[in-house]
C-alpha cells in the first residue's frame, strides 16, 4: 500500500481521486487550505471510505508545512491538485495566480527534492493548447495561452520537463483535462461552487433547481452544427480513474509522460443542456446571449495516447454525468 500526497485532495476533482486511490489500495492523504473546497468534504469521504482519510489543513506555499508532512511520511508518489482556476478571475489577478499555481509547484517541487521524492502526477488542462488548429487535439499539437490561468498551468508543464530533463529520478504524469463534470455515483461528493457558477454544467444545475432562472447560452453563431460551443466533457469519475492510471504508470516504468484525458466525443451546450432536463425532468430554459469573450468554438481531446499508454477509456456518457450531477445536487439539498 503506497502513501500518495494529494495537494488539493479536498476539492472537486482531489476528492474524487481520493476515493478512486484508496479503492484501488493506496493510502491518500490530504493537504488543502479549503480556499475552494467545503468543511464536511473529510467527512463524507470517511463515509465513502470507511474510515477518514488523513488530512493537513495547510496550504502548498507553506514551505515548513511541507517539509514536516514529508519528514513524517513516506510518500511514493504526489497528484498536485491545488491551484486556482477562474479564467475569468486570472485576467483580474495574474499576480495571484502566479503565486499560487507558481510558486505553489515551485515550492511543492523543492519539498519533493529534500525528502527524495521524485514523482508527481500533475493537473494541467486543455487551455495549453490555446486556441487549437487541429481538432481533434493530438498531446503534440502547438501550445499557447489565452489567459494568465493558461499561462501557469503550461509554465509548470515546462518547469516540469526542464526538471525531468536535469535529473532522471524525476518523472511526471502531465495530465491535460478537457471539461471535467459530474459527481461520484453515490451523490456523495460533487461540485460546489460558493459563488454564481461560471461554467457550465453547474450553472444549468442551479438552473434545474430553480436557484437561477435559466441558462445563457453564450453565443448561438459559432461554426458548429447547432451553433453553440463545442466541448469534450468528461465525468470526473473517469478522470478520477485516469490519475490511478497515471500514477501506477509512474510507480511502474518510472517514466514520465503527458496526456490528453477527455473522451474524444464533443458536446454542443445545447445538447448538454437537453440531457440535464432529462436528469432532472424537466425541459430547462435558456436565452440566447453574446458569446463570451475568450472562448473557442471547439475543443476536444484526441485520446488515442492515454489508450495506448495507459489502457485508459472514458467509460461514462453525458447522460450519466448530468444524473450524477443532479443526484449530488438534490442529495446535498436533502441534508
Ligand atoms: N457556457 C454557456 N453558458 C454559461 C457557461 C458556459 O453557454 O453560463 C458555454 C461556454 O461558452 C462554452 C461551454 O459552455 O462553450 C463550456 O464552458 P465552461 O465555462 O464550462 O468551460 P470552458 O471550456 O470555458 O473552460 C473549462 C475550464 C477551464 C479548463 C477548460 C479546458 O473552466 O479551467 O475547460 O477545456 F481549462
């Protein structure tokens, strides 16, 4: 049984690693600052787990913190999930998210260095491929950003390869996530965002319960059948999947490696919006408003690599995403 650090392991796509690492016998333990994750997360995944994971409330920036959560541990491998990620609030605050995505990975990285562990399993996302040319999008398409966000997460995929590059112990899963949705099958754990979603799927949910009117579909003009902006929404069951994949590729070979996780299916906002009214039951309103400035018209992952590397699949359709969202979103009511 190997010890694995998650940095942000309370979060939205930490927790459901969480549980995917222990059920695949791995021993998770926690650190996050809970800036971006709810109080009661440690609970419900003692519920989920049968026994409550370890947690260090703390923050990635905290050097010494670091330094006594390795020096007390023998951790194998770490997945770093804490960081932020508002495109939007990047634009306001690149300082901020420099520091945080930054220096957080810098100052994770040199903990990693003083207590000899090397391996690190790395959330990146699809915004480093900037505004694609090719779609499907192969892991050696060109990279860019758009938008200080972009900007960290393709630095620390560099800093990671100049680290790999001067020193062989090191290895790297550099996972790009295309758009991560749902909840965990249980309806014990979710998404949940404190303020007026930005992104879509939990939006449509507070749409569904009746909390904001209805959905404004950014843009209805955009080259794509119906008009409406293309993505490649993953459940984050799966994505969860894909990190154990991820990490057991790293404890195995030793070797790095980056990939695209996302299912290769691209899906309108209209028909994610249609299968969210057939989760809850109920056709779900929606305007047609400007389209949102920074947005492409598609994306959507080649997946081939992560097959033939890691046998990795995503299994769940859209609809299970929806029903799992809403299932989370009326349990959690319910409590
Ligand atoms: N959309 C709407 N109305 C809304 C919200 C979103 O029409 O109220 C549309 C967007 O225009 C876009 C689609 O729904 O076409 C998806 O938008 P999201 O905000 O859910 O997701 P993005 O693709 O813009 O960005 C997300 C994450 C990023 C990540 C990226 C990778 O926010 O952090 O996916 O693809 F990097």
């Amino acid at each position: 049984m190997a010890t694995i650090l998650l940095t942000g392991g309370a979060g939205y796509i930490g927790s459901h690693t969480c549980v995917a690492l222990a059920q695949a016998g791995h021993r998770p333990v926690i650190l996050d600052d809970f800036s971006n994750a709810a109080e009661d997360v440690p609970d419900r995944l003692a519920h989920l787990l049968g026994s409550t994971p370890e947690v260090w409330r703390g923050s990635v920036l905290d050097a010494e913190l670091l330094a006594r959560l390795f020096a007390t541990h023998d951790i194998a491998v770490v997945m770093h999930f804490a960081a932020l990620k508002a495109v939007g609030v990047s634009m306001q605050r690149p300082l901020d998210y420099a520091r945080t995505n930054l220096g957080g990975l810098m100052t994770l990285l040199e903990a990693m260095r003083t207590a000899s562990v090397h391996r690190l399993v790395y959330s990146s996302s699809a915004m480093v491929y900037g505004l694609p040319e090719t779609i499907p999008i192969p892991e050696d398409a060109p990279t860019g950003f758009a938008n200080p966000y972009g900007y960290t997460k393709l630095a620390g995929e560099q800093l990671l390869e100049q680290l790999a590059a001067s020193d062989p112990r090191w290895a790297f899963g550099i996972l790009r996530y295309f758009n991560p949705v749902g909840a965990h099958a249980s309806g014990l754990i979710g998404e949940d965002p404190a303020d007026i979603p930005n992104n879509l799927m939990p939006y449509i949910a507070r749409v569904a319960t009746g909390e904001l009117p209805h959905l404004q579909v950014f843009g209805d003009d955009y080259p794509t059948p119906d008009g409406t902006g293309i993505r490649d929404y993953i459940h984050v069951e799966d994505l969860a999947e894909g990190h154990v994949l991820s990490l057991q590729s790293l404890m195995r070979t030793g070797q790095g490696h980056l990939l695209n996780l996302g299912t290769g299916q691209g899906r309108s906002v209209l028909e994610v919006l249609a299968a969210y009214g057939r989760a809850c039951g109920r056709t779900l309103p929606h305007v047609i408003a400007p389209r949102r400035p920074g947005d492409v018209p598609i994306l959507c992952a080649d997946p081939t690599r992560a097959a033939e590397l890691l046998g990795f699949r995503a299994r769940r359709s859209l609809d299970d995403m929806c029903a799992s969202s809403w299932r989370w979103i009326t349990r959690r009511q319910g409590d």
